[in-house]
C-alpha cells in the first residue's frame, strides 16, 4: 500500500509537471533501446527528474534526421522532394 500511494504521487507530480503519456512512452522505449537491465535509465529519469533532458534529446535528433532526409531529398534534383512525405 506505501509503494502504491508513493507510485501515485510520483505519477501526479509528474502529469503536473508537464508529463504526457506519449512523453512516458517515449522515455519507456529508449530505456528499452539504451539500458542493459529493463527500467533502470527510465527509474533514474523519473527519480532525478531529467526526464525532460532526456526527451530533448529524442526530438533534437528526430528534428536532425528529418532534417538530413530533406536535404537528401532536395539534392535529388526536386527541392520540394521529402517536404510533404513523398
């Protein structure tokens, strides 16, 4: 029941704190793709609160990808090539 009420309060704190469920599963499969022992980069995360460092991350490099594929795109001969996802 302690661990229970604990989880809950950490849940709550972190939804205030700006935290959404596609933010968590963000973090959820990193950890699975980054750690050895499942949980234990989302647990240190979450516990010291750089969770949101660890999604700047993602989306900077989903932004240099995307913008890497654009630029592939473009020096194809068609400059709009990539821009709307064809």
């Amino acid at each position: 029941m302690p661990r229970g009420i604990e989880i809950r309060e950490k849940a709550e704190a972190l939804t205030a704190a700006g935290m959404t469920v596609e933010d968590f599963d963000l973090l959820v499969a990193a950890d699975a793709a980054k750690a050895e022992k499942p949980g234990a980069l989302l647990a240190t995360w979450l516990d010291d609160d750089t969770w949101r460092d660890e999604l700047g991350e993602h989306h900077r490099k989903r932004k240099e990808a995307a913008a890497a594929q654009r630029t592939a795109a473009s020096s194809s001969g068609d400059p709009l090539a990539g821009v709307y996802g064809a």
